[in-house]
C-alpha cells in the first residue's frame, strides 16, 4: 500500500489532473495506477523523483475510455486486481466486449506459442516459462470471463 507521505505528494504535484489513484496487484508486483485527466509531463516531472525505480502506470482519461477495446485482457486483469485509493473510481466503469477479448486472447497465445519456439532453440527456456506461468493466469481470467462455465474450481 502507496504511504501516506508519498500519496500526500502525489495529490500536491498532480491536483486536479489527477482523476484516480490505484493499487494494481500486477503480475509483478504492486503497482500505482495514476489516471489523469491529460498526461502533462510537466506536471509529472514533480512526482518523477517520487517514483524513481519504481513501477507505475499512468493512463489519461482517454487511455480508460477508449483504450479497453484494444488492451481488454490487461485491463479486466487490472479491474479485477485494483483497489482505488483515491478518486472517482473510473475501471468500474469500463465494458469489456467478449469479442474483443477473444481476439487479444488468441493475439496473445499465439504469440505466446511462437516465442516459446524461439527461446527454446535460443537455450532460454527455463527463463520463458518462468514469465509465461504469471501470464497464463490472466489468460485464464479472461477466458472465465467469456465463458464463466469453463471455470476450474
């Protein structure tokens, strides 16, 4: 969880521009989620040193909105795994469409099968899977998502 301190200089330096504040349980870890409601680097340049070495994301607005049709898995993933800290809670509001998730699901295996192929004759393999095995589940949460019969218990 985001310390006071460093949420304290968040909501100085950002103000009004930030519209949410996130805690994203990520395949890597904890991660903030800061929605704006337009990217001005000038203004991040004051949380920059806040953040140095850490994983955040920042999306505007417009990346919510409009963004979901074509990054479907990544956010359900991240709707079902945030927690707002701070705003308008504005992931409960996106509509994933069972088509465009489909798509991004098949996108990603295949993807998935080709570079399996390609580290394995490289010698990475071990490396591969590793990575894979996070990623594998939010395949499996999209797929639930689609059809929640096929769900494993």
């Amino acid at each position: 969880m985001m310390k006071e301190k460093k949420l304290s200089a968040v909501q100085k330096a950002l103000g009004d521009h930030l519209l949410a504040l996130y805690q994203y349980q990520s395949t890597h870890g904890e991660i903030p989620v800061f929605v704006l409601d337009s990217v001005d680097f000038h203004k991040l340049a004051h949380v920059k040193d806040v953040f140095a070495k850490e994983r955040c994301i920042i999306l505007s607005q417009d990346d919510v909105l409009n963004g979901h049709d074509v990054f479907p898995l990544r956010f359900l993933h991240m709707i079902n795994h945030s927690s707002l800290i701070l705003g308008a809670d504005i992931l409960k509001s996106i509509s994933i469409k069972k088509a465009d998730l489909l798509r991004t699901i098949e996108l990603e295996l295949r993807t998935k099968i080709v570079q399996l192929r390609e580290d394995y004759l490289a010698g990475s393999f071990d490396s591969f899977v590793e990575h894979i095995l996070a990623f594998m589940e939010v395949i499996r949460e999209g797929v639930d998502y689609i059809d929640p019969s096929l769900k494993s218990d």
